[in-house]
C-alpha cells in the first residue's frame, strides 16, 4: 500500500477540505488543486502541496480523488485539455466522491478504463460535521479490486464504507438518499408551518415526532436550526437541487413516477428563486414563511 | 379517582379494540360499543359489557372514549338521536381518540361544554402494536382540567402523554404528523423502485439510509414489510389518504402552500384507485410497481 | 307560464346581481335577498322587491334561485329556519346557479323532492361579462320536466342551455371546466413568467399560441389582463380555489389521480398566501412574479 | 435568392419528411439525409436526393436544415466528425427545426458564427396536418440578416412566421408552447376521466367547453381521438415529454417555479411507465384510464 501513500485531491469545498485535511492528518503525502487557488493554500498548514493544474497534480500521485459541486466541474476537471486524465498514468487510482449522474459516473468509468485506471464512484453523506470528524458514510460504486485498492482512502475519511454494487450503483444510491433526505425535510417543514399558522407550538410537533416510531436524529438537527434560525450552510439549497435534478432525470430515464420528489423539487425552485440558494436547506421554510407571513420560532 | 372508573369505549377497530382490551385489564370497568355489535362482543372475554346504544353506554359511566374512523363516523356516535350526547350528564369526560379535523374537534369541545362535560381530543400515535402493548404516544388538546381528569385512562393505554395546548392543538399536531409519515414513506418508496428499476438492491439504499443521520426506526419497519411483501394492515392506505385530505385542508384553510404533502396523496389516490385502498399504507409502492413491472424485493 | 312570473333570486354577488338584473328587465316580478341588505336594494330602480328573509321571498313567488358563493352559504339560506325551504310549497321550482359540490346538489334535489318541489343544478360560465349581457352558458342537470319547467328563466339569462344528465352531472361538468380554466391559466402563466424571466417579449408567446391549433380566447382574455397589468375581479382567486377544491374532492372520491389539477391547486394556494385571494384569478401570476422579481408587462 | 435554391434537409420523421417534400414540390433542389436512410430514400419520387452523410450534404447546398428528434441527435447530426460543420462552409444558412433546449440553440449559433454560417433556430407548430399542407406556424429565433435569408425557405414550409428575437427566443417560446399544450390536454383528460367516473356523458363537458369561453380548436381535435379511440401519433408522448423536460430545464436554470408543468410531467412519466410513450400525446389518458377500470368513450 505505499506506492498509495501519495494522494492527491480535486475540489476544496465543505466536504472536500474536511476529507483532504483528514488525509494529510493520517499521514498520505496530500497534494491539493481548487479552481480557487486561495481554499487550496489553506491546506499547506495542514502539510498539503498545491498543484497548479489537475494534469500537474495527476502527474505525481498514486490516487487523485475528486469533491467537486456538478456534473460539469467534474467533466472539466477531468476531462479538459489540463485535467487529471490528461496527466494520468496506468495503474492510478480514481476517486470520485461528487454526487453526480449515474450516467456520467458510468461514462468516467469507461473514460477511465482506457486510460487503464481503476475508478470508484464513492458519493458521501454526514454534513459538514462528518467529513470534519471522518465519520462520513460512503456509498461507493465499482469493482472489487477498485474497491480494495480504495480502502485506505475510505478508512482516513469515513467510519463506514457500503460497496452497493458495479457502478453506477453508488450513484443511483446517493441521489435516492438525497432525495429522501430533502423529502422528509420539506414534510417537516410543512408541518410546522401549519401548527405556527394554526397557532399551535412547533416544538410540539418535533416533541411528537421524536417519542413516535418514525422519529429521526435528522428532525432534531434540522428542528434546531430552524427554531434557532440558524441557517449557515451545512447543504446548501443549490446542491440540494442539483442532486433533486439528477434523481428526477434518472427517475424519468427509467419511467418511474415520483409525486413526492416532483413536490418537492418546486419547493426548492421556490426558495432560489426567493434569493435562499446559498443557505442551507433547513432554510426552504423561510421563503414560506415569507410567503405567510409567519416565522417558526 | 374512583368516580372514573367506569369507562366506556366506542370504536372496536385495531385500535380501539386493543385500547379497550388494556383498560379493562387495568382494572377498569369496561362499556363497549361498536356499530358492527360482534366486534364489541370479543370484548366480553376480557370482562367488558356491551352496550345496545352510545346513548346506553353514555347513561352508565364517567367518560367515554371514541376511536372512529372518521369525522362522519364521530359526528354520528356523539350527536346522533341514539349518541352520546343524549345519554350524557353534567361533570362527565369525553375523550376522542379519532384523527379528525380541527374544526369538528373545536365543535365537538363546544357542544361538549355546552352539555357540561370536560373534552379532551386525544388522538394517538404507534400503530397496531402500540395499542397492544399499551405504549402509544398520545397527542392531547384541551384545558388542564380537562387533561388532570383524563390521566388515568392515558396511563393506561400509553407511555407517553404530550400536550399540545389547548383543542385543537392535538388534531393539528396529529395530521401533521400523519402527512410526515405518508411523506416519509412516499419518498422512500420512491428510491426504492427508482433503485431496483436501475438494477440496485434496494437492501443497500436501506442500509444507506439506516447508517446516516436521516436514519429512522421507520425505515426498517416499512423496509421490511416492502422487502417481504407483508402488506398486512396496520395502517391502511384509505384511512390515511384521510388523514392527508384534512391535513391538505387544513392547510388550505390556513395558506400555507405543501407541495409536498400534495404530491404524496397523489400517490394515495393512484394506489386507491388501482385497489389497494384497505392494504398496509407500505402498498403505495405495489401501485407503481406494477405501473414500472418491476417489484422491490 | 304565467305562474311563473314571479321570480325570487337569493345572492346578488358579481354573477346574482347581473342574472336578476335580466330577469327584471324581461318581464319577470322579481323579488331579491341578499344577506348584506344594501346590495340587494341596488335592484329596486330595475323593479326588483326587497324580502326580509329566504323563508318570506319563498312563500311569495313561482320559483326561486340560489347563486351564492360556496356550499355553507347555500346550505344556511336554503335549510336554515329561515330558509327558503322553511316558506316553500309544493309545485314550486328551485334553480340553483351555484357551484357546489355533486354531492350537496344531490342532497339538495332529494330534500326539494321531498317538500314537493323541482330542483334543478344550472351553474353557469361566462363571467361577469357574459351575466351582464344575459349571455351566459347554462350546464343544467335535473329531470325533463324539471329542465322544461326551468326554460324560461334560462332563456333571460343565458344564450346557450346545456342539459348535461340527471343531477348532479352540472355540478360535475362544472367543476370539471373551472379546474380546466384555472390549468390553462396557470400554464399559461407560467410560460409568460419563465419567457420574461428569460428575456423574451410574453407578447411573443401570446402571438405564437394564438396562431396555432391550440388558441383560446381565454388567452387574449387573460393576456390583456396580464399585461395590463388590470387584476380587478371577473372570478376570484378564492372563488376558483373553492371549486379546485370541489374537484379535488371529487376526485379523491371516484378515485381518479389528478396530478395536473393537483399542482395548480398550489398555485392557488400560493397567490392567497401572498394575500391575493380577492383579485381576478389572473393576478395568481403576481405572486410567482414577486417571489422572482420581474413582472410580465 | 438563386444561390439558395439547393437546400438539405436532415431528419425525415413525422415533420421533416413533409417539410422536405414541400420544399422539393416548391422548386427548390432538395438534398436529403436521413439516420435510416430507408427513410429518406422516399423523397426520391419527390425529386430529392440522397446524400451519404451530413458532412456530404453541407458541402453541396446553400441553407441546410435540421429537424430532428432531441439536443443529442442534433449534436451528432451537427457536430459529428461526418457532420454538418465538417462539411459547411462560408456563407451558408443553418436552419434548425427542431426543439431543443435554449442553451444549445445559443451554442449552436455561436459554433455556426464561428464557421462565417448565419443560424437560425425556427421551431413549429401544427402537428403532421400542418407539415403536410405546408401550414405550419414558425417561431423564430436570430438576427435580421438570418431572418431574411431564411424567408424563401419558411415561405415554403409555413403560413405564418413569429420572429420572437435574438436566439434562443425561439426555442424558449416554443418550449414554452409545448408545455402549455401538455397542460391543456392533461386537465382536459382529467376532467374528461373524472366525468366519466362519475357517470357522466364526457360530450356534455366538450359540448360546455367548446361553448364557452375558453374554447380551443385542441379540444375538438383531441376530444375527438380519445372518443373515438384512435391514437395513432401527430405528435408522440416521448417527443412531449423530452420537451416538458426541456421547460422544466429551463424554469429550473431561471428559477421559476412550474406547479403545474411539474404536475403534468408527472403524467407522462405515468403513462411512459405503462408503455404508451410511442402512441399519441391523447393516449397519456389511457393510462390512468387502465389504473381506473373505466374508458372516456
């Protein structure tokens, strides 16, 4: 495993600064690029080099691992004429922990393939809190052997990995999460909207929710933010949509009927276009509340 | 606390009949009634009478409960030539245990207090097995008076009480809670098919979930039930498709916009009219498993 | 049919108002009953009587019609104790340009019937335009006889009479066609709002559909509204969203998935959310437009 | 004009093949190229010739145009290393037909501008009938120049030209048409479907609808498929829904929110997931018809 100890990573946001500091921490040689420089030059205190280019970073790495916002990030920061594949070599490792659409993690397999490199999709849940901590969860995509040579990536970030099947399954997962995650949130919202409206005390309704069956730690967590109305950005609104875009274009690909993430992806629409994109999703409510002229709080 | 031993109990459903079943065994002298008379007469084994009329069974007790289906059904028993509200008297209680609307609660409190009984609406939370064991939630509305009166009977068919305020903070909180379920429930199924359509176990998406902090008891009982085509009722998609229309005029009557509780009885209507009305609310999906031809297990 | 000369009208709304104008214009002996008196005695200079009470107007007329806002109102001036069931005999015919829902128009041909008297549902389209110049379209439903006995009030105000069934099929046509206006505003809306959002002239939009198979007069109609940017009243925000209800209603009850009817439902909801419920139904377009921050003009 | 007498046209489906036809019976040179070149091998008889590739057919004409099926087959038709612009040279006219997303009709006039070629995107209107007899209704998109040299060539295909602006205006009023055509039809169908349900002669709610205000030629057009059961395609329900996609697209990037659309889309996944997707847009309703056990007939 030590020709695996250089790593390098693509993409210096809330998760991918976490996880890239976690490496360094554990002891890989971390090599860092963000189309950012500045984010990326936070990590040199951490012992991270900054790469002038992805080709540059690919060039001197045995693993590059990407965190970037969309589908086109990746594709650029892959695929353009200074991308990673453009300096890769055989026998490297990619990992791709963006959540994007099956479909192109399938066609970056492929890519990869010929260029002889292994590839893991390997999308992440656990918030901001859990990339700090590396307690993420990993849904990850690919063969076995990808798989194996992927593992002490995973250990350094994560404090469980689910190999859910060949790519793009890893995908396919993740967007189902998200799209459960931004179901029950827009279902809480509504509901302590209405008891505010009605007069009745949302605290109430969490306190209900969290002595019945289908409690959650989720609805604590989001619960305080929006009582507490503290919105800072954990997920924000636009990745949230982004991810509710790539599962209704999955679910329309394969023909499966989604009232629930279709309701809820208006709600998303509706908080953008109330100017809320950049706050965290516990922040949808607010643009309904605007709308009805209550807070809950 | 002796005055109010005698209790009468009408609505001899999953949930009454367990309820009733629970006083009785906890020492109270038990009085049914149930529109169809031989789902009253199970109850005679575990020494509860039987009562011809509501009106009979309101003449010889100190509270009576009622678990109905729906806001016809309660306005039938209490206020009906043959109801409650004729056989009763002054300083009597009330307890509604039905999911109603807000407004028959509020309605149901007036004529109560104009006849000089005490009301409290009670509508509770965890299903088929809670009632068994006695371990339901209780989301209460109504004054402390009333509350203090009707602790004894709470304690014995639940182990947890929440107040919600005054009526009809109970029934708000209760459909909103409800909507949360179906919602929770709707978006899951949503990725389990989308999940099995694209060629992933579903068995990892729920391990997924389950692993991350959106993760909820909930997941693994309905998870189970779809997985193992056990469509058995412990909460049926009728019953619940009510309970989404008075949270969808609830909110209606209130503004406030859900498109996602719109979206999900959507579903409820597509499963209703594809037969599947009197299953297990876990069959929405098999309404759009056959749509898709495919099946989540 | 001298007998029925003399006509009482209950309801002088927008649509009342104008339908009992036409009705004293052409001959007939009109008495009116408004529940805001003052509106009622508008229609003296046109030769219209005054009565005190729903009871006193039927016990001094032919027939009686009933054109009031929503189904509490019509039920409480026709059941109530001083309603017009409580002055009417037998022989007498009831006309009722409401829309209400098919089931309370079928309790209301039953309850007539058993009083002796014809019933017939006649809700009507063409807006306040159409009820100023007696140009209405009539969707009747009721019995042969009860139609032929009803012909002459109809031919004052309407140009075109539709016998649709037995009652309640008026009240299902209605519902149906105000659910299909209100979508084809929406989404006609919505195309106007996304076309300036993007930078394209609306009025484009509007020349293209109305070059094409699928214009509509409506179109022109609201358009010029729209761009007008003149939202007084023709129908109600909160008037169409009672009868969006009525269908959903229906809908949830025959079991038939309406995810169009569903979405636009929201849209309604939104517009009286953000305060609109009183403006013409081509002001539910303002509220999206102010949560984006452009107008269509 | 001379010089524009030779023109290409590339994709012979349902409305290519009867736009070339008409060019070809108008005088110009047709040159005609086709995937399945079967297809484009009937417009032999017309006096058209059949050129080998894309690439082949530029380099031989003066204007050449495109109409075809979705944004990828255009990019290949177009971009292809046998495409369109290998072929192309200065001067020449770039006339697309089809409908595709705002975004790349911009791409595609920037990548043309690039090659000295004027663009103009000119998506229509008017179904089979109206490519047949030469009426189709274009809503163009480019610059004055372009719009001026497309002239003989619109002149040929339609009866009526809506220059809408600068590119995309076209493609963004065109999306926008369509969507609004879906909606129409949708709530017509449910309320024809609800109609029926409930007993009631669906004729009698056409018969109202076509009365009124908010007539359309559409409903008699679209009416009279459903009833009579005939379902063979003007314009598919695969077609609709990648154009619905393409609205939704487009409100999701200018954060507009789309209640409705969004609703609609709902049905078309619906009834692609029972099989109908090649069959007319009128049959969406035949699937829920198949979910509700009953016919529109």
């Amino acid at each position: 495993m030590d020709t695996a100890k250089r790593v390098g990573f693509l993409g210096m946001g809330i998760m991918g600064s976490r996880m890239a500091r976690n490496l360094a921490r554990k002891g890989f040689q971390v090599v860092v690029w963000n189309r950012t420089r500045a984010r990326a030059e936070e990590l040199v205190k951490d012992g991270a080099r900054v790469a002038n280019t992805p080709r540059e970073l690919a060039s001197g790495v045995d693993v590059f691992c990407t965190c970037v916002a969309d589908p086109a990030a990746l594709s650029e920061v892959v695929r353009g004429p200074d991308g990673l594949f453009a300096g890769s070599r055989r026998g490297q490792l990619f990992i791709d922990f963006s959540t994007i659409s099956p479909d192109l993690s399938l066609a970056m397999e492929a890519e990869a393939g010929a260029l002889g490199l292994r590839y893991v999709e390997a999308p992440v849940t656990g918030s901001k809190g859990g990339a700090e901590k590396g307690t993420l969860v990993v849904m990850a995509g690919g063969s076995e052997e990808a798989m194996a040579a992927a593992r002490p990536i995973f250990e350094a970030v994560s404090e469980k990995v689910i190999h859910c099947g060949p790519v793009p399954a890893g995908s396919q997962v993740k967007i189902a999460g998200n799209a459960l995650i931004a179901s029950m949130l827009q279902a809480f919202s509504e509901g302590l909207l209405l008891s505010r409206k009605a007069g009745v005390d949302p605290r109430k309704l969490i306190e209900v929710v969290q002595a019945s069956g289908f409690r959650s730690p989720y609805f604590d967590f989001k619960g305080q933010q929006i009582l507490g109305r503290d919105f800072s950005t954990h997920f924000s609104i636009d990745l949230m949509f982004k991810d509710l875009r790539l599962f209704l274009d999955s679910a329309a690909q394969h023909n499966v009927p989604t009232p629930s993430a279709s309701g809820v992806a208006q709600a998303y629409v509706t908080a953008r276009a109330a100017g809320k994109g950049a706050l965290d999703i516990a922040a949808v409510i607010t643009a309904y509340e605007e709308l009805c002229g209550v807070r809950v709080e």
